[in-house]
C-alpha cells in the first residue's frame, strides 16, 4: 500500500514501511510534471520499497536558486515522512540530466545523503541547450547563460562537493551526455569511491514511459524502454 501526496513541490509517494528516500530530481521540462513524465520509473522503486520524493520544478537559468529551492524542499518532505512512520530513515539522491547538476550544486555539498546516482548528467552551456538563444540575447542585450555555467559547475563539484559515494549511469546513444566530464571531476578528489556504467539507450530511456500510456494505452508502452527501468532500478539497489 503506498500512500501519496503532494507537498513542497514535491509528489510524494510513501510506502507503508519504506527502507530508504529516494529524492528525485528529472531533466528540464520533464521535472514539470515528474509524476507522469517519469512514472515507470518511479513505480519501479516504489516496487523496491523505497519512499520517493520526486521534485517538481519549472526551469530557469539561475540554477543555483533551483538547487537550494529543491534542498530545501527534499528537507521538510523528509521531516513530514519521518512523523508519519515514526522515524527517520536514511535517503539517496537521484539526478537525471539537468536534475543531475541540482543535486551536486546543493548547499549540503552531498552530505546528508547515503549516495547520489547521476543519469545522464547534462552541464551545456544555455545556448547549446535553447536553440537560437544567443542570438536573441545579443538583440535584446539580456544574460543567455545559466548560473552556475558549465565550467564553474564543475570547478564547484571538485571544491565544494563532498560525498565519496557515487554511481554514474550514461547511455551509448546519448548525444547529450556529459558523464565523462563529471566522472573526471569527482575522481580527481581525494579518497573519491566514484562508479559507473554504460547502458544501451538513449538520453531519455528512463523518462515519458507514463506519458506515452497516458495518451496511447498499453500498446504504445517500449518493452526496451521497460526493461531498461527496471535494470537501472535494480542497479540502484543493488548499489546500496
């Protein structure tokens, strides 16, 4: 039985005696509504008794302000989680793409969590990510980049960010990839345990399973795209 709601930004779905807290953070546009967007994904770790914060959030160009809004936000979830059963039990965070920089950027540095797993990270600059965006902004004369920009995201990983404890998942169809670069980042720290994998698929593997349902019925849903949930949902937990 799992009990769900929607609080802090964040839809939250509770089983009755959840072992560990997911907070999840997805790509861009797709973390608008992450409840549909990434729904398979999400019901397969509910499947593995885990408690999964998944963080809605409207995109922008200060990701800072994002990251310490979501920190912020995984914070009171867990609080309200930890009245409703009683007591407190240990989380992991879970990036995919762009909700991937969140998490690293966060104000805790990594430190309040058991382990981070990053999906397909993304760190492109604002003009590579929105097309025709620096053209725009050079008539307009407005700031086109995002806060922190890729180099200073990295630079502020390799300083600032603490936890030892990482698993990298990339996939070998994913021309927006940028998993190699955080992965040299991370294990360029000291007593760094950093890992990773490389999967067949594509950037969005793991996102729009529930939409496509939503819209098209069982027939539309990818066996691929299925199977492929459910092995990164048991390689998450095996990871742990």
């Amino acid at each position: 039985m799992t009990f769900t709601k929607y609080q802090y930004n964040n839809f939250c779905f509770w089983p009755s005696n959840p072992k560990k807290i997911v907070e999840f953070i997805g790509g861009s546009y797709l973390a608008s509504k992450p409840d549909l967007t990434y729904r398979r994904f999400i019901e397969s770790l509910i499947n593995k008794n885990y408690a999964v914060h998944a963080y809605k959030y409207t995109p922008q160009f200060d990701h800072q302000k994002l990251a310490i809004k979501a920190w912020k936000d995984f914070k009171n979830c867990r609080i309200s989680l930890s009245k409703r059963i009683g007591a407190s039990i240990p989380s992991i965070r879970i990036g995919h793409s762009l909700g991937s920089k969140l998490h690293l950027i966060s104000p805790d540095g990594g430190r309040n969590c058991e382990k981070f797993i990053s999906i397909s990270f993304n760190n492109f600059s604002a003009s590579k990510s929105i097309p025709l965006l620096k053209q725009i902004a050079e008539k307009l004369e407005f700031n086109s980049e995002f806060s922190p920009s890729p180099e200073r995201t990295l630079r502020i990983i390799k300083k600032t960010y603490t936890q030892k404890n990482n698993f990298l998942i990339k996939f070998k169809s994913d021309e927006l990839d940028q998993t190699d670069n955080l992965f040299s980042c991370l294990s360029s720290r000291k007593e760094d345990n950093s890992k990773g994998v490389i999967l067949k698929g594509t950037h969005t593997i793991i996102a729009s399973a529930g939409l496509r349902e939503n819209l098209l019925g069982d027939w539309a849903d990818d066996d691929f795209k299925r199977d492929t949930i459910k092995k990164i949902s048991s390689l998450i937990d095996e990871s742990n």
